[in-house]
C-alpha cells in the first residue's frame, strides 16, 4: 500500500509554493547538487549515501539532523504516494507521480516566478538564481499532481491529522493517519464538514438508550415524552386519563404549542423488539375523537408513535405513511434528548 507524507513547504517559500502548483514538490540541500550521481546514488545505498554527501560539505561539523529529511524526501517517498502539504489555514492532498526524485536542473528551461512575480531563472550550472544572482537553495524535486486542493483545516481535518500538522519538522510518514486524510477527501467532496455535535452524538446515543431501557417502565417513559415535548415549547403537555368514557383510539401523551397552533398527539411503546401497526392505528384514531378536539380546537395535528424500540414492522411503517403518522424510534429519540439536554430531567419522572 501506498504511503502518506506530511511535507512542509517552508524553505524558499516564495519560489517553492509556485513550483509546487506547477506540479514540483521541492527540498532544499543544493549544495549536493554538484555530487557526481548523487540521486542514483541514494536510491541504490539510502542513508549511507548522504551521509558520505554531509561528510564532504559540512566536515567539521556533527552529522545534521536535517539530512533525515533528505533521506525520506529521496529514498522513502515513492511513486503513487500521498503528500499532504500543510498551510496556514488550509492544506493541500497531492500524488507523487514521478517515477524517481529529479535534480532542479531538470525543470523547464524557461525562466520562471516567485509569489511576488520576481523572475527565478534556471542557470546553465543547474542551480536557480534570484533575478539579483543571487542563489535559491533548492536542490531536489518530485513531480506531482494534485489530489485535492485548498481543504479546511477547521472543517474536514479531524483532531489526530490537526495534531500531526502542527509537526514543525519537513516531512513525516503520516500513513498511520490514511482513515482521517480519507475522511477529510470524502467530506470536501460531499460538502460535509467535521460536526462535533454529530460524532459526539453517534458515540453517545446507544448508551443513552441503554440507560432508558434499563431505568424506566412503560409510565416513566411516557413522562419522559412528556418532558421533552415541554422542553421544546409545548405549552400544554399531558397524559389523558387512561378510562375515558367513549374513549376513540388512544394517545399516551398531548401536547400544545400555541405559538404555531400546532397539537402533537404520541402513542408511547416502551418495550424492544419490533414496534407494530396497532400503536400506528390507535394514534391515527385519536387524531378524529372528541377528546382531540376538544384539547386543542382549530390546530394543526400532528401525530406521533414514541418507542423504546429500534425497528418497526413493514406493515407499521406503509399504515404511517397512509395515516401521516411519524414514527420516532429508539434511537431517534435518543438523539433528540441529547439535542435539547438532560436539566431537569429527575424531577419531571416523578410528577
């Protein structure tokens, strides 16, 4: 499988950010330019190679930590890879397309330009120079292309590939992240964003729905209807009396809101398994009594089944359509007692 790299585009920013919409990923270390073979060298010996370069140059010195970036750049990364390039408030996906890494003096012999639109020209020696003479210490390429561009940091990275961006070295293998840079491609692409609320959400629903199976009866849970539909404005929210007289279908729990002259009528099924079309016909029957009527004169109805259980059976679900019944399942109310909170909640089960 092919690897994921974070490089950083840093170093001769002005001129390496152009190339790099030009389709080349650069480095610097163009002082080795001048190693006989030097590419060819690296890709039969790796480390060992470089290391020879940096005893030549700098042998005085310690060996730099800096030549690791050299290493990966022009050993380790490889065809088909995977280059994020991070920026200040986006980053960048490409695919190294090249099939080796390739000196600066293999770029197009036109001159070319800086962000600024200063000219950079290509000398005969192999090496860019400023328009002044002066010289731009790139030494190494790969030839890319882009697998998406300009994604959102705040919106498509996920918290582990924010972390790893923050690396302030050149590049890194970054292939243990491929889920999180898939994510982000599959949310720029579908315009979905990273959602707290969501993903918090789906961690969280299950336990929430374990703890209402496991907490309340059949009477606790059409309180808890009750509360919630109290908690998003219903100014009336009850449960009628279970021995009405001439009683006409059934509802567990009645809500008014009067500021949209709305009435929601909820059968509320507190058991598992599959949820039938009965709970669908007493709710739908409710809706045409008098009782109805009478509790909430000139609204709009709405109906609702509430269950504690995750499915409903086919038959359920063709008589809600037909009725215009809303059927709200385990899991569906679960989210929505997550959407509006918990305050509150103990002292609305007792009443």
């Amino acid at each position: 499988m092919n690897k994921i790299w974070l490089h950083r585009i840093s170093h001769h920013m002005e001129i390496a950010s152009p190339l790099l919409s030009a389709g080349y990923l650069t480095i610097g270390f163009s002082d080795f330019l001048d190693v006989e073979n030097f590419l060819d060298s690296v890709a039969q010996r790796g480390m060992i190679a470089i290391d020879e370069a940096c005893s030549v140059y700098w042998p005085k010195h310690p060996q730099p930590r800096i030549r690791h970036n050299l290493k990966r750049f022009a050993y380790d990364m490889k065809q088909g890879d995977w280059v994020i390039i991070p920026k200040w408030e986006n980053f960048d996906i490409y695919e190294i397309i090249g099939e080796k890494p390739q000196t600066i003096s293999e770029l197009p012999k036109s001159p070319t330009q800086d962000w600024h639109k200063k000219p950079v020209t290509l000398g005969h020696d192999g090496y860019l120079y400023w328009e002044n003479g002066d010289l731009v210490d790139l030494g190494f390429m790969w030839r890319v292309k882009p697998v998406k561009v300009r994604l959102s940091r705040y919106k498509f990275a996920d918290a582990a590939l924010t972390a790893r961006m923050k690396y302030r070295g050149t590049n890194i293998d970054i292939s243990d992240l491929r889920s999180s840079v898939e994510t982000a491609i599959s949310g720029f692409d579908a315009n979905r964003p990273v959602d707290l609320y969501n993903s918090l959400a789906e961690a969280t629903v299950q336990a929430v729905l374990s703890v209402l199976r496991k907490e309340l009866n059949d009477v606790k849970f059409e309180r808890l209807v009750r509360w919630y539909l109290e908690r998003v404005g219903g100014s009336e929210a009850e449960i009628p009396a279970k021995n009405e007289r001439n009683k006409v279908g059934d509802a567990d729990v009645v809500a008014a809101f009067d500021f949209i002259k709305t009435a929601i009528y909820v059968q509320v099924k507190f058991h598992q398994g599959t949820t039938d079309e009965w709970s669908v016909e007493q709710i739908a029957s409710y809706r045409n009594s008098e009782a109805a009527t009478t509790f909430a004169d000139g609204y709009s109805q709405v109906c609702w089944v509430v269950s504690s259980a995750n499915n409903f059976s086919d038959a359920a679900v063709e008589l809600a359509r037909e009725k215009n019944v809303q059927l709200i399942s385990g899991e569906q109310f679960a989210h929505m007692l997550l959407q509006v909170g918990f305050t509150g909640l103990d002292t609305a089960l007792v009443r």
